[in-house]
C-alpha cells in the first residue's frame, strides 16, 4: 500500500531538516570559535565558500575579525562581498 505524504508533512519533515541543520553550523561555529584564528584559517581554506559563510555568519565578530585577515586578500575579498549580499554565492 502507496504512503501518501501531503504538503503539511513535507514541510513539516524541511523544518526539522533546517532546524538540524542550523545546530550543526551553530556547534561548528562555537568550536572554531574557540580555536586560535591561525587554525581555524587553515581548516577553513579547505571548506568551500558556502560552508565558510555559514560557519563565518554564526560566529561572534569578534571572532571573525580575527579570522578574515588570515584568509588571502582575494578570498578574503569575496567572502566579504558574500557577507554583504546576505552570505549568496554567485
């Protein structure tokens, strides 16, 4: 027999999905974070520009600060420009 899923459950299961989600960028925020910035930079460089973003935008300022300097100019640039258009990649 055929399970049928209706609109209200599809957008009930997209919730959970982005609540799940938002804890896991949350908890690598706070543990890079709590990292010296020259480590965390070195990890990140390997992340693409979309995880960075969303790591990068669930940190303290205070803690990106010390973290975008260490990037190269250029990403460092583009992440920048990212963050002022809302974190989107073009």
């Amino acid at each position: 027999m055929p399970v049928i899923v209706d609109d209200s459950e599809l957008q009930k299961q997209a919730k959970i999905k982005q609540q799940e989600e938002a804890k896991r960028i949350s908890k690598l925020a706070r543990l890079y974070g709590g990292m010296k910035p020259s480590e965390a930079v070195v990890i990140l460089n390997q992340l693409d520009d979309p995880s960075v973003l969303a790591i990068l935008n669930k940190m303290e300022d205070d803690e990106v600060s010390k973290i975008l300097p260490l990037f190269s100019p250029e990403r460092a640039a583009i992440l920048t420009q990212s963050m002022l258009r809302g974190g989107i990649l073009n």
